[in-house]
C-alpha cells in the first residue's frame, strides 16, 4: 500500500527547521515549485549565517577564559560575601521579622498619637 503524499506545507515545516527528509519527501520538492524556493531560500539563509559565524577562536583563549572565573571565584570570597550568608538567615527569621514589625508598629503608634495630641493642644487652646 503507498503512503499519501504529505502536505506542502508539512515538508516546508522539516525543511525550515532542518530535518532529514525521505525519499518521498525529496522528490516531492524537487517537483514542486513551491517547496524548492523555500528550500532555496533555507539553503541560502544557511550559508548566509555560516559566512557571518565564521569565527576564529585565537590560542589561549579558554585557559584566559578559565583564568578569569577563578578570579571571579575568589572574589566572590570576599566580605560580602561571607556576612550575607548570616545577614540572610538573621533576617529571615520569623524572630527578627516579627521584631520588625514590632517597633514599626511601636513607632507608627507613637507617631499617631503626638500628631493626635498635638491636634488636640491647638484645638484647646
């Protein structure tokens, strides 16, 4: 039994995103006009790319690269680095949160009631 032949616009899909064909397939967009512009167009936009990529990695490169992250990596060894480990767990914690909230509250109360009081003085007298 053959197979039906599959759908234009499924062959242009595997030819835009660079799959293998069949045999099938590869007669088909020989015959079809259609099918061979796009994979003209793809054959171009390939070659295209590869002329603009081409790109020459100069000796030494990935011992300097590999140089740097251990230069990043012992600077990430500093002050900062060591303390926020600390800072984040003391912050964190539902104590030192609720502690917050706490003397916010203490303080926004405070300052209602001078404004409040201070309300009332100008209004008595």
């Amino acid at each position: 039994m053959k197979n039906p032949q599959r759908p234009c616009h499924l062959i242009q899909e595997d030819i835009a995103w660079g799959r293998e064909l069949s045999q099938e397939d590869k007669k088909h967009v020989l015959s079809c006009s259609s099918c061979s512009d796009i994979a003209a167009q793809m054959e171009e936009l390939d070659s295209l790319v590869r002329k603009v990529i081409e790109l020459e990695i100069p000796s030494g490169f990935a011992d300097r690269v590999m140089t740097k992250i251990g230069e990043e990596e012992s600077k990430g060894e500093s002050f900062s680095s060591q303390w926020f480990p600390l800072l984040k767990r003391i912050f964190y914690s539902r104590a030192v949160q609720w502690m917050l909230v706490g003397i916010g509250t203490v303080f926004g109360l405070y300052k209602i009631f001078s404004l409040f009081s201070g309300l009332m003085l100008h209004a008595f007298v």
